[in-house]
C-alpha cells in the first residue's frame, strides 16, 4: 500500500488513532499471502478445498476491512481479527495433513501460520494501544 494511502489511514480512521501502520500493512500482507495460497490450494487439493476456499475469503474480507478509513471500530476490528485467527487455523490444520504429499497443501499451512501471527501481533498492537 502506498504511502499516501498509509498516511490518510493514520489520520482518518475514527476510534482506532493509535493504530501501528506498519504493524496494520504486516497483517495486510500477511492476509494477502495466505488467500493466494488458500486459493491456489484449494484448486489442487479437493480434500481441503473448503477449508482454503473460506479462509480465503476470511483472509480476504479482513484485509478490505483494515483498508477502509472510517467506520472500523476496535471491537469490530477485534472480532474481525478473531475470526480470520480461527478460519487460518481450521485451513492450516487440514493442510497440515497433507503437506507430507503435497508442496502446495505445506505452502498453505505456512502462509495460514503466518497469518495467524501477524493477526495476533495486530490484536496485540491494538490491547497495547487501547490500554
């Protein structure tokens, strides 16, 4: 994301002032990353297929919602987070099982564990800001 845009999200988003941008963009990133390999992954492997198919989506959903400038509230955001969290979880523990035969299905798992801790770092950055 471009810096005009970090910039305008620092100043404009209402309730959350004290958001770490470069924290908030991790996450973006992270979000980013583990849909393209949900999404990959749910066109090789049917047996996990649904599970990518909706992380993709949570991950998806999560990254447009921290875009957005105003009408983001922290408890909003804080569930949001938590259900991205959860549906990385169920989709890397399905592609755990298997990531021994397939390099795609590890992938997935890997970019899901990511994810999952930069969604934690950012739940973290927004309790420390809140406090």
């Amino acid at each position: 994301m471009d810096t005009m845009m970090m910039n305008a999200m620092t100043t404009d988003m209402s309730g959350m002032e004290e958001m770490d941008m470069p924290t908030m963009q991790a996450c973006m990133d992270a979000c980013s990353a583990a849909e393209q390999a949900m999404t990959i992954c749910s066109t090789q492997m049917m047996d996990c297929a649904p599970a990518c198919m909706n992380g993709a989506d949570m991950c998806h959903t999560m990254m447009r919602a921290m875009m957005r400038m105003d009408g983001v509230t922290p408890g909003a955001m804080m569930s949001m987070l938590d259900a991205c969290i959860a549906m990385c979880q169920v989709c890397m523990d399905e592609c755990a099982a298997h990531a021994a035969e397939s390099e795609i299905c590890a992938m997935c798992a890997q970019a899901c564990q990511a994810c999952m801790d930069s969604c934690m770092a950012m739940k973290d950055m927004m309790m420390k800001a809140a406090a």
